[in-house]
C-alpha cells in the first residue's frame, strides 16, 4: 500500500505568533501535531521539543525492537521529561506544555497516540469519525453528563487542556491500533480547526475536493469562521498503489 501526506498551518488572524508544530518523516513513518501551550515563548518551545523528540525516540535503530505501543510510550515520556525539565530551568518557560496527536505506520497498522485536544480523524467516503478523545474540562464534564455538545459550544474556557505533554513531569498517551485500507484518509489537526469548523463541514471538504487538495480548503475555512487560533492541518491518503 501506498500512502501520501500533506501538511499546512497558518498563525491564524487573532494571534502573533503560532505555537503549533508539525512533523512528516515519511522513512519512520510518523505523522504529528503538537500545539503549544505557555506565556512568552513557551508554547513554541514545548511544541517544537515535543515533535523533535519524537523523531529521536522513534528514528532509533533501537525502536523497533519495542512494540509500537512501548516506543510510543516511550516517546511521548521523554518528550514530557524534556519539557518539563527544560521549563524548571528556565523561568520564563514555567508552566509550558503540548498537546500531541500522532500516527506512527508500522506493517500496515496505524497506531494513533494522543494527549490533549488536538486530534485525529478518519475519513471513509462518505463519512468522518474522530478517533482520538480529547483530554479537555469540557469534553470531561460531556463525558459525566454535566454539560451536552450543544451548550459545551458556548461555554468559556473551553480549550483548558487536563492533559499534556510537559506540564508533569510524566504523562501517559492514548493509544489506538488500526488496520489501514486503501481509501483511508486521516486527518490530524491543532483545535484552531475544530474550534473553527464542524464535523460536518469537515465531511463536505472531503467529499467535495480529492485528498491532495483539502489542507488549503481546511485553513481557508478556519480562517473564514474568523481564524482565532493557531490552525495545522494533516492529511495521509492510503492508496493502492
Ligand atoms: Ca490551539
């Protein structure tokens, strides 16, 4: 099976600076997007460090003696020890962290790892799922039955984070297995796009536009809806050949 991967991001229209990161290592076979979290420049620093680790761990000739499940552990706990030590030194790096949602290919088989709300969804034409659970007080107070998805949308402080990379010294990813199928499309995204767009008007991109031209749709539309976060979009296409 063959696949393909494209990537875009854009700082958006309300911020200055863009504190998500990305990765593409199409020889490892890993797909990531981190968004940063923290004051001055910590936010750019915890993504950048959170995504360049994770090429280390995983670039390893050692990593493949390990189940991708204990390799992904084992990048996301020293990505988190990284930042995490690295925020102690440096003061005006307390308190930063990231999100992380990746998928790492091995024999056929995606494992999709996360913490944080960024996620991962599949297309299968004609439908999307999300795949990844965000780790966020408003995705956990849906969970407990406090709040439903109609009023989460007007509820402030909706992107706290309960989970990230970095802002304990340990953390401990999900992680999911799947089989991949030619047609399969995933899309890993920053919350600046499911902050911007729906699910469904995610579907319409899809169905409307073949893979290779859907990032710059994905920002146009974040941007349309009044681009107020950083936006970083991820798509890899399964195919035949
Ligand atoms: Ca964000």
């Amino acid at each position: 099976m063959r696949f393909q991967c494209w990537c875009l991001t854009d700082k958006g229209l309300k911020r200055s600076g863009n504190q998500d990161s990305f990765l593409i290592d199409e020889r490892i076979g890993i797909f990531v997007v981190a968004d940063g979290v923290g004051g001055h420049m910590g936010g750019e620093v915890a993504s950048a460090l959170a995504v360049e680790t994770v090429r280390e761990v995983l670039g390893h000739p050692k990593a493949l003696q390990f189940s991708p499940r204990e390799v992904l552990m084992q990048a996301y706990q020293e990505a988190s020890h990284r930042i995490f030590d690295r925020a102690a030194q440096e003061s005006k790096l307390n308190g930063m962290g990231t999100t992380m949602v990746m998928g790492y290919l091995r024999d056929s088989r995606l494992y999709i790892a996360n913490v944080g709300d960024s996620r991962c969804y599949l297309y299968r034409k004609p439908y999307v799922w999300q795949l990844t659970e965000d780790h966020s007080l408003i995705n956990e107070q849906i969970r407990l039955g406090f709040l439903t998805e109609e009023k989460a949308k007007a509820t402030i402080g909706k992107n706290v984070i309960t989970r990230s990379v970095g802002f304990e010294r340990d953390v401990y990813p999900d992680i999911i297995e799947r089989e991949v199928s030619p047609g399969d499309i995933f899309l890993m995204c920053s919350d600046g796009l499911t902050g911007m767009i729906t699910d469904q008007e995610m579907c319409q991109i899809f169905n409307d536009n073949s893979a290779d031209k859907t990032t710059p749709v994905f920002i146009q539309q974040a941007l349309a809806h009044g681009g107020d976060d950083n936006v970083t979009v991820l798509v890899l296409n399964f195919s035949e050949t």
